[in-house]
C-alpha cells in the first residue's frame, strides 16, 4: 500500500459535485487507491460545503460522513495538533486553517497532502509534501 496521504476539504469536495466530472474521478480514485487520512476540521467543512452550496439535507450529510469515515481514517484535532498549527503558521505565513490541516496531515503521519489551496511542491516541517493532484 501507498504511503498515508491526507484530503483537504477542497479534494473531497469534488467526490460530491458533479460540476466538474474529471476532478470527481481523480478525487476518488485518491480516496480508494491510498491510506487516506481526513480530520474533523475537513469534516466540518465538507458538511458546512455540501449543505450551503450543494443543498443537501442534514438527513443526507449524516451519510456522507459515515461514508468519509468508512473511506478514511479520522484523525481528531487536539491540544498538541493546535499548537503545532500555530508553529506552522508562523513559520510558513500561512492561514491558522490551512496550518491547522497541515498540522493534522502531519500528526496523522501523512507524506503527501492533497490540496488545491496550497504551494503545489512545498514541503512542511521536511515531512510532509503538498500536492494539487489537478496541476498539470
């Protein structure tokens, strides 16, 4: 099996919409073909995404989820997750948010983060290494 790699909100999103098809496979086939880690935070934002901009029902969001829970492991921020999101942002001049993802991808022992929000190339914390897996 591939090494443990992290979703970001915006990837997963895509496995949901049907605006842009060739996005949604790739999505997909990140999410079933590796050790996929996804956090609470991705969770609740994916929620708040596919209520607001998708429509769905509260209903509907609780099988999506479960089925997020079922495709990836999740990894529950923390105390010390939230301290090294604050390193991270000063170090890099990031977002809390985007460092605060960074931060769990990197306590869920992840090599490769996939994102569409980040320096495609840029390596965290000589670890962890961002990815738009959309890039050219």
């Amino acid at each position: 099996m591939n090494d443990n790699v992290f979703i970001d909100t915006n990837i997963l999103v895509y496995t949901y919409s049907n605006d842009e098809p060739s996005k949604k496979e790739i999505a997909c086939n990140l999410i079933l073909s590796n050790n996929t880690f996804i956090s609470t935070q991705v969770i609740q934002e994916l929620i708040n995404t596919i209520t607001r901009k998708f429509k769905y029902q509260y209903s509907d969001a609780l099988n999506v989820i479960t089925e997020c829970c079922n495709n990836s492991n999740l990894f529950t921020n923390n105390h010390a997750t939230i301290i090294q999101a604050c390193n991270i942002a000063e170090r890099y001049k990031l977002s809390f948010y985007d460092s605060l993802i960074l931060s769990a991808a990197l306590d869920s022992n992840c090599s490769i983060i996939y994102t569409e929000d980040m320096n495609d190339g840029q390596v965290i914390n000589d670890k962890l290494t961002i990815k738009n897996p959309f890039a050219a």
